[in-house]
C-alpha cells in the first residue's frame, strides 16, 4: 500500500507552526490547486483535496493532537491498532466520553450526559484593549473602534459552498457525522474526521473563502461605554466575534477597558484623591481653597484654622459614579502645607516678632507632642 503524505508536509509547514501560519500557508496553497484556477486539471483537484483534508485536520487542536500522536491511523477505522490487535493500543479518542457513551448508552449523551456537537462551530470570542480618560470614565462615551475580523462570505452566504453548487452526504459517516471503530471488546463512536461531525461535506469549495464560509475585513464597531468604568471593566459586543464556520453563529467581542493616568486625580474604586497646596498662612489662619472636580463643577473647600499638612478632607458625593447604580463616591483633597523659599525684611521682621511672641507665651500646645520635644531639649542644655 502506498505510504500516506504526512499533512505538515502537504502544508509546507513545521510540526510546531502557530494557527496563523498553518492558515496562511493553506489560503497560499489553496489558491495555487483551486480547480476554478486548473479547469480539467485532475492533478490540481486531487492536490486542492489532499491539502483541504490536511487543513482539516490540523486546524482542529484536538484532531491535530490526535494526528500528532497516531498519525493517519488515528483517523481510520482501525483507529491504529496493530494488525493482530486487540485492546486501546493504538486508539486515539477525542473525548473520554466516546468509550462511556457506547458502554452506557449511546443515546443519553454521552459520559455526564453530553451530548457531542454537531454542525459548524461557533466562531471565536474576541479580545480588544481600548485606553479611555479618565473623564472618559467620568461622563461615559460612545466610540467607534476599527478591528479586522472573520465575516460571513458574502460569495457563498457563509455556507462554504460555490455558488451554484451545494453540499452532499458524508460518504464516510453516511450523514451520521460519527464512525464507529472495534477495538478489542468494545466498538469505539468518535467524529467523523471527513465531515467534522456535520454530516456533510462540501462538493466544490467557495473560490473566495475556500470552504471557511468566512473572511477576513476590517469593521467598524459602535461602542457604548457607561459612566463609572474602571481598568479591567469587560464590555461585551454579542455577535461581532469571529464568524462562525459555515453559517454558524458568531462568537462575541470583549473590550477590556485600560484608564491611562490622571494628571491631578488618582481612583482608588469610586473615590478621587487628589492634593491641595495651600500657603502657611491660609494653613493657620483657615479659609477657603476651590477644587475644579471631573462633573464639571467648582468645590469650595473650607480650611479649618490650624490645619496641618497630610490632612484629608473629604467632599461627599464628587467622586466616581457607581456603575450601573446610583450616586457618587468621595473626593478626598490632601492638604499640602507649602512652606514659602523667599521672604521681603518686612515678612521675615513679622515671622521674627511671631517667633517671639510664640516662645515667650505658654500656647494651649505646649504640652502636645512639640511641646515636651522643646522640654526635652532645654534638659539637654542646662
């Protein structure tokens, strides 16, 4: 019997190629053996199947496991045993639950009552990072992003087919879309590697998608984003993943939200923080600061006299909206207490005067903290 063409080879790619190389390499090749581009050309129809069939199988994590592992064996009847077999030696199983579903009942669903899918898969879930402001984040926004994505072939109405051509029964499966194996004392259900588990196959592939069903375009997508999102935020876009194969239903695109760092507000969940310098003078005396807030607004904050630096204030109700709830968070201003580098005669007379006035009175903080240091000191001294 002739030796089979391993499928890497057939693909002109490594054992190790990534996703995105095996399918390049495919649409290359696909493109080159089309029969639409060899009319009469049985060679070039038989190498656009062989390659097709490779594609097929590789594509597939699992089947490309199980190929990996037995080779072409893992997709006959024979399901790999040796000649004079008997036993699991040479089988190779997509799931566990094909050998419990022929033991147990092949008609409830398989092992823990699953039923094996069949038909085309739905298509991939999608990832998209989008960097917002943070009074982005604040108001919420409505946005346009633009993403290249696998569609539905316009061509063939995402079902594969040539236009004009259609789809005909499995003639390895007989339309069941699973085979049967022995092996040793048991007979062996798993998917039919022809058709996929659909049942069906194509007779002439798209010229456009070569069979896929879909392609890839670049779309532009409306995004609502509501007030109150967050870093790690997911919006969920249902059905504007990647196209399923054939007509099935698309997965759906997730848009993780990333908030790029405040000039003057730091987040801390729906509080605001941010840091007041004020002067010395204010410090002492109080006063009131205004504080421009992300609603829009002025906040007049009122310094109480005798402040001292590192003090929070909060304002009640100027911070972050809640997502998709009511109300507002906190906005926390640390004072900052600025001590001034350059002075006229006159100030530095007054701070002189104020010293002396301070160190000759006996002030209410006297006995605080500062005033058991200075104690402390004029011991040490006598």
């Amino acid at each position: 019997m002739a030796s089979e063409v391993d499928y890497y080879e057939q693909l002109n790619v490594s054992r190790d190629c990534d996703g995105a190389t095996l399918k390049s390499s495919y649409r290359k090749l696909a493109m080159q053996w089309h029969p639409d581009k060899n009319p009469g050309d049985a060679a070039a129809e038989s190498k656009f199947k062989s390659i097709s069939e490779a594609y097929d199988v590789l594509k597939d994590p699992q089947k490309r496991a199980a190929y990996d592992r037995y080779g072409h064996a893992a997709f006959t009847n024979g399901g790999g045993n040796n000649a004079g077999g008997g036993g699991f030696a040479g089988a190779a199983f997509n799931d566990i639950g094909d050998i419990f579903e022929t033991i147990f009942g092949g008609g409830g669903g398989g092992f823990g009552g699953q039923q094996q899918q069949r038909g085309p898969a739905r298509g991939a879930d999608l990832r998209y990072d989008m960097e917002i402001t943070l009074e982005d984040a604040f108001h919420g926004k409505h946005t346009e992003i633009e993403i290249d994505v696998s569609v539905g072939c316009d061509e063939c109405d995402g079902s594969g087919a040539e236009p004009g051509t259609g789809v005909q029964r499995c003639g390895t499966c007989q339309g069941h879309g699973k085979v049967r194996a022995q092996q040793g004392f048991f007979v062996v259900e798993r998917t039919c590697a022809s058709c996929q588990g659909r049942g069906e196959v194509i007779e002439s592939p798209c010229h456009v998608c070569y069979g896929e069903g879909k392609v890839d375009k670049p779309q532009t997508l409306e995004v609502d984003i509501p007030a109150g999102v967050d870093t790690g935020t997911r919006i969920r876009l249902t059905g504007k993943g990647e196209a399923g194969a054939r007509g099935a239903p698309a997965g759906d695109l997730y848009i993780f939200i990333h908030l790029i760092r405040h000039d003057i507000f730091e987040r801390e969940g729906t509080t605001l923080f941010t840091r007041a310098p004020i002067s010395f003078t204010l410090a002492a005396l109080g006063g009131e600061i205004t504080i421009p807030g992300l609603d829009g607004e002025k906040h007049d904050i009122r310094i109480p006299a005798g402040i001292q630096s590192g003090k929070q204030i909060h304002q009640r109700g100027a911070g972050m909206p809640v997502l998709r709830g009511r109300g507002n968070g906190d906005m926390v201003i640390q004072i900052e207490v600025e001590t001034p580098t350059k002075l006229s005669k006159q100030q530095r007379q007054i701070l002189r005067d104020f010293q002396e006035t301070e160190t000759g009175d006996e002030t209410p903080n006297s006995t605080g903290f500062f005033g058991k240091l200075k104690d402390a000191w004029e011991d040490l001294t006598e």
